[in-house]
C-alpha cells in the first residue's frame, strides 16, 4: 500500500510541473546581455538598443524579436526554435541566414530565462542573455 502511496504522488508531481517547452512560450524581455571572452569573468555589455528587446516565442516553433522602448531602427527578427530531448538546449535559425544557433538554457522559471550562446567568433566568446517574462 505505502509501495502504491509513493507512486502516485510522484505521478502527480511529475504531472503537474511544467516541460521546458511549455515554460518558454510566451514573451521574454531582454534585461541584460553579458560576455564573457577566452574563459573570462562575464562582464555587462553595452548595447544600448538591444537591452529591452522582447523575444516572442509561440507554441509550434515560430518565435520574433521586436524592438523594445529603445529602437535600433530595424525591423523585426523571426524565425524557428526548437529544444533537445533534455530541454537544456534551445536552437533557433533565423529566417533569410542558413544554419542552426544553439543556445545552453541556464536558468528557466516563471520568471527567469538566461541562455548562454558562443557565437563562433575566432576568440572564443559566450553571450549571456538575462529575460524575464513579459
């Protein structure tokens, strides 16, 4: 009985907490982009316009990048995303650029999304983007 007990409280906890998928749909805003160059310590970057950004990321793969209060003056970004099996790793291609981007998901909550991304800049460089939901 306690055998029993124990298994349906684990089905039930497993049930109720959310996939990773389902945690990343919806819109996130840029608070802080952060890099980090040959192993370094992460320091904040300065790029002014970029910072309030929100990412838009709809059920089905599709996502967006607007512009937040401070515009950049270009047009929005789309383009597909998709997680691994583990939910740690989110790729995303950007529409009218060939190739895959991915990024490691640092920290995912209600409230929280940071991805870590190398670029592939010849110095070896990982960006930090700090988003909370919007």
């Amino acid at each position: 009985m306690r055998s029993f007990f124990l298994i349906a409280l684990t089905l039930i906890i497993l049930s109720c907490s959310k996939k990773p998928e389902k945690q990343i749909v919806g819109s996130w805003q840029v608070e802080k982009i952060e890099v980090s160059t040959n192993g370094g310590p992460f320091m904040e970057e300065a790029l002014g316009c970029s910072v309030d950004n929100i990412w838009m990321f709809e059920k089905g793969g599709h996502y967006e990048i607007a512009e937040g209060i401070d515009l950049c003056g270009g047009s929005a970004t789309t383009g597909t995303w998709s997680l691994d099996e583990s939910g740690t790793i989110i790729t995303y291609t950007y529409d009218g650029y060939v190739g895959n981007y991915p990024a490691t998901i640092v920290e995912l909550t209600k409230q929280t999304l940071v991805t870590e991304h190398d670029p592939g800049f010849t110095t070896p460089t990982v960006y930090r983007y700090s988003f909370s939901s919007f």
